[in-house]
C-alpha cells in the first residue's frame, strides 16, 4: 500500500490560513487520500482495476504541492506540478475517479493565481507577529566593578580578582570607565563571557590599583591604503601624546575586532597607557585603536560643552520632580542640530546615565542597536513629528523599553517626559491633566 504519511504531514505542517493555501492544501489530501483508498484493503471482487502510477511523476507533484502551500506565489512549483499532473493522467488502466480527482487538482492549481499581492499579503502578516523577547531578571545579575583595558575591560569581584574579561563591542554604547560599578550575568552568547544588565554606581578607585589611560576620541584617518596616519580629530585638536603634537602613523591591522576597514577619512577612537615605557621613543607602538565608527555614526562627534558649569548650577536651583532613576540607562534621540548637553544634564539630575542617539539620521538598523540596550528612551521633537518618531516606538516596544516623547527640547518639557516614562504614565502628554509630582522642601 502507498505510504502516505509523511506527505500528509508535510502538507499539514506547511498549511497557512489564506484561502489559497488552504485549497492548495486540500486538493493534495484528497489527491493521497484517493490513492490510498485505491490501494485499501477491498476485495478483489470490489477493488478498481490497479493504477500503474509514475512514482517519479507523483513525486514530482506532491513536492510542488508541499511548496505552493508553503509559498502560493511560487509560479515554477505550479508548473511543475500541472507537468506532472499530465503525467499522471496518462497512466493505462486508470480508472475514472482517479481521473476525475487529478482534473479537478489541475482546475484547482490554474484557478489558484500567483500574484505579488498575496506574497506581499504574507510578508505583513508574519511582519504583525510580534514576539518579546525575554524580559530581564535584574535579580539574577551579580556586581562587579570595572577596569578599564585599552580595548574592552575586566570584572572584578570584592576580592579584586578577575572573574571576566568583556570585548569593547559590549561595553562601548555603555562608555565605561574604571571604578564602574555593573551588575552582570554568565553570557548565553558563543565567544562572550559575561553580559552586563545594567550599570549601578561608581566608586572611586585608587591609582594604584588601575593603570592611567589617555583617550583620544573620534581621531580622523588620513592618507592613501599603505601611508594612513592620525594629527587631529573631527573637532580640528591635535594629537597630543604627553603634552607633544603626534602624527601617529596607522597600520590597519591595528583593529581586529571584525569592524570596518581603515581607509581616507575613518573615524576612530585612541587609547594607551600614561606608563607605557614606548611612548616617548616609539608611540605607534603604545598607542591602539579602540574602535571604529560606521561613517554616519562618527559625523556628529561630541563638540566642546560651553558653559557647562552655569547650566549645572542653573539646573541645581530648579525644583526637583518626586524621581528617582537609579541609575537606568536613558536614551535621549535628538536631531543633529538640537543641544542635548543640558538634557544630559536633566538625567543626571535624576540618578540617570545619559545616552545621545542621532534618531534624525540613524538607519533602521543603526537606531535599533542603540536603543536594544536602554532602559529608557526620551524621543525630542523640537519642531514637526520625524518618520524616526515610528522606528524608536516601535522598538522600545519590542525591546520593552520606557518611552515617552518631549515636544519641545526645552528642560521642563524633557523632564516632564522623563518623568512620565518611568512612572508608566502616557508617552504623550497632550492636553490631558498628569500631576507631575514636586519633592517636597
């Protein structure tokens, strides 16, 4: 008797819920059910003459049917199972039954047109099946404090003994420093030891116990493949190695963390040691490069913060909200024009740890990996809505992050929605009464 199991269940599992797949899906569990009803157990008084049946064609057809239900759109698996229906029919001694169920499998397939609005209907509903990952559980993460490493750091227990060691892709969006308090977990990922779930305090640490390291950060790349070198960053200052300009010769081996090539116009981050015994004679060979930016997310390098001082104390006199952050990791996606140095400040404020995300020119994927990690994220429209306003509550969504919006990149309105995030209150504030409330005096 004809096996017909797997098929079956093949075709069951491959089903979808639109209509076509469905008579797709139908036409072949009739076509096997058929066959296997001809080759039952009747009598042979009663039993229909044999059906000498073209094991290569059926094949053939029950093959494209399992992939038509599985893509409707699929034009070659619809012709090549017309094909084999054909061949089919041409068996000798066939009876009528048979003939009447592959006439009615071929009506069915020709009726059951491919069109790009059915395989573009699919594609938006999978697109709708949103699945969460899995929530954080903050209880399970155990404190470390941070040494900074010129690439990457170490985490150390309260008995100040190494326990991991992190690569800079981790920890970079985080900007850690040494004296960084983190609380982490054993990594699920292939080739990381730890993740860290979030940063919870600093602590300062004796300059015995670190080694001192200079940083000099969003340098530029000059020069042609095999003569690249560094003498200043995007804000125009110059390399300065204790005290002294430096033309820093590059070798593109320098950075082999799989990141993007060295080239004419690379933007990248310097670190070294203070101790390091070659930096007076050779300091190509003390100095490595710490990371490399993709080009659209080094064009808005940090520019010098005037007045940063006034802004502090300005911001200090103001009355406080009744908040508290404790030191969650907050995202502020403003334009490349807007000042977010006294929005940084308004986080701070609050126990917060800043993070500046370009929204307005990010890419898709670019916004994505510099939201995947915050705890909160405060979208600034100073002037009309963006298209970005969708893409960062979209994943705050997916990555179940606290999101509100600021109309205004003024202090109180950001503080309002800083507010409003993290109290789980609406993301817009609108025209509705929300009672921010004051510390008391």
């Amino acid at each position: 008797m004809f096996d017909y199991r797997n098929h079956l269940k093949q075709i069951l599992e491959r089903t979808t819920g639109d209509d076509r797949s469905l008579r797709n899906g139908l036409a072949a569990i009739k076509l096997l059910l058929g066959l296997a009803d001809d080759e039952s157990g009747a009598t042979a008084a009663n039993r229909s003459p044999e059906i000498r049946v073209d094991q290569a064609q059926l094949n053939h057809l029950l093959t494209s049917l399992t992939k038509l239900v599985q893509n409707p759109a699929d034009a070659s698996a619809q012709n090549v199972a017309i094909r084999a229906l054909h061949q089919l029919m041409q068996a000798p001694e066939s009876e009528s039954t048979w003939r009447q169920n592959l006439t009615k499998l071929e009506e069915a397939l020709r009726a059951a047109k491919t069109s790009q609005e059915t395989t573009n209907r699919k594609i938006f509903e999978q697109a709708l099946q949103v699945t969460k990952p899995p929530r954080r559980d903050y209880r399970k993460g155990k404190r470390y404090t941070v040494i900074r490493l010129l690439s990457g750091c170490d985490l150390i227990n309260t008995g100040n003994r190494r326990v991991y060691t992190l690569a800079e892709s981790q920890i970079h969006a985080l900007n850690l420093s040494s004296g960084d308090i983190v609380e982490a977990v054993p990594a699920s990922s292939p080739g990381y030891e730890a993740e860290i779930l979030r940063v919870v305090g600093h602590r300062q640490l004796a300059s015995m116990e670190v080694d001192q390291i200079s940083t000099f950060k969003y340098a530029v790349v000059q020069g042609r493949a095999g003569h690249l070198a560094i003498s200043r960053n995007v804000k125009g200052e110059k390399l300065r190695i204790r005290g002294k300009s430096v033309l820093l010769p590059v070798d593109a081996s320098w950075y082999q963390e799989g990141g993007p090539g060295l080239s004419d116009g690379s933007i990248v981050d310097l670190a070294w040691y203070d101790g390091d015994v070659r930096i007076k004679k050779n300091p190509a060979a003390a100095v490595r490069i710490r990371w490399v930016y993709q080009v659209e997310q080094a064009e808005r390098a940090a520019r010098p913060l005037k007045k940063k001082a006034k802004q502090d104390r300005q911001l200090e006199e103001l009355p406080r909200l009744d908040l508290d952050l404790h030191y969650q990791r907050v995202g502020i996606a403003v334009g490349n024009n807007q000042n977010e140095a006294i929005l940084e400040g308004v986080v701070r404020r609050y126990h917060g740890l800043p993070f500046a995300i370009d929204a307005f020119q990010g890419k898709r994927k670019v916004i994505e990996q510099q939201l995947k990690d915050l705890d909160i994220v405060i979208l600034v429209t100073a002037f009309a809505a963006h298209d970005s306003t969708w893409n960062i509550s979209e994943y705050a969504s997916k990555y179940n992050i606290k999101f509100a919006v600021s109309s205004s990149k003024g202090y109180q309105a950001f503080e309002r929605a800083l507010y409003r995030a993290e109290k789980g209150l609406p993301a817009y504030e609108g025209n509705q009464t929300i009672d921010y409330r004051r510390l008391a005096h």
